[in-house]
C-alpha cells in the first residue's frame, strides 16, 4: 500500500500522476503510451478490427481516425492512411539513427506509432500505429446510414 511516490518530473500536457497512469492503462498500454515502447507486431486485437467506428486515443479517448481510413498493411500493426483532422502531431524521430516521424496524440501528446510515406491513395501515408495505443468505439447508430460524404 506505499502509494507515495517521490514524483521527480511531473508529467507535462496532462495532469496525471505516473501512478494515476498506471492504473488506469494496461501495463503494455503504459509501455508504449508512456515510455514511447512499440508492441510486438501481430499482438492487438485491433489489427482484426473491421467494424465501423472510430480509433481514440488510449490514454485521453480523442478520436484519431476513423474506421473508414483503416487498411490492411501487412504489417501486424493497426494502419491507416489518414488521421482526423489535428488529432495528431509528428516529431522527428531520430532513434536508431532511422529517419522516422514519430505520431503523438495531439491532445495528450502521448507516443502512437509512425508514419510512413509508403501507404496507400489518396494520402500515400501510413499510419502504423500501436494497437494499445488504441481504443475502438464501435458505431453504435446503425439506422439511417452514419456515412460521411
Ligand atoms: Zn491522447
């Protein structure tokens, strides 16, 4: 029960605590969310995932991209070709020496995957995401046809 933590840095953006993180995340939510970890590929449930619906963030729930923009990249990770208007943010991602560009949830700015410039039309980008970085809400609302456009 030694719930107190001699907290070193607090975490910037949102107001949680590492403890309050911890609790509320699945301990491989926690690793890739909060320490920037990349699940191994072929282990989320989401890369099975072809309901209509929307992908939230994990970690503050703000949509991200929509079921419509999923596609199957072979990978073993969650893929999309676009994200919902600013729901994301990039940085250059250095690591390794690689030349990626690392994708954070706008709001929380919590690690999600990276993009790459080899995806499909009509972006040509994919999204490889990490499916604990993920939260699917299915479309509740069948009736009346939900689609866009
Ligand atoms: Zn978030």
């Amino acid at each position: 029960m030694s719930s107190q933590q001699p907290s070193a840095s607090p975490p910037s953006g949102v107001e949680k605590t590492d403890e309050e993180w911890r609790r509320e995340l699945t301990p491989e939510q926690y690793r890739v969310l909060r320490a920037h970890g990349t699940e191994r590929a072929g282990t989320s449930p989401l890369n099975a995932e072809h309901r209509p619906g929307m992908f939230r963030c994990a970690a503050c729930g703000q949509p991200l991209f929509e079921s419509d923009t999923k596609f199957d990249s072979g990978t073993g990770w969650p893929s999309f070709y676009k994200p919902l208007d600013g729901a994301v943010g990039t940085s250059n991602d250095g690591a390794y020496n690689m030349q990626r560009t690392e994708v954070h949830c706008s709001r929380c700015r919590r690690h999600l995957g990276h993009v790459f410039p080899d995806g499909p039309q009509p972006t040509g980008e994919r999204y490889c995401m990490n499916g604990a970085a993920l939260d699917f809400a299915p479309a509740s609302a069948p009736s009346g046809s939900a689609k866009k456009e």
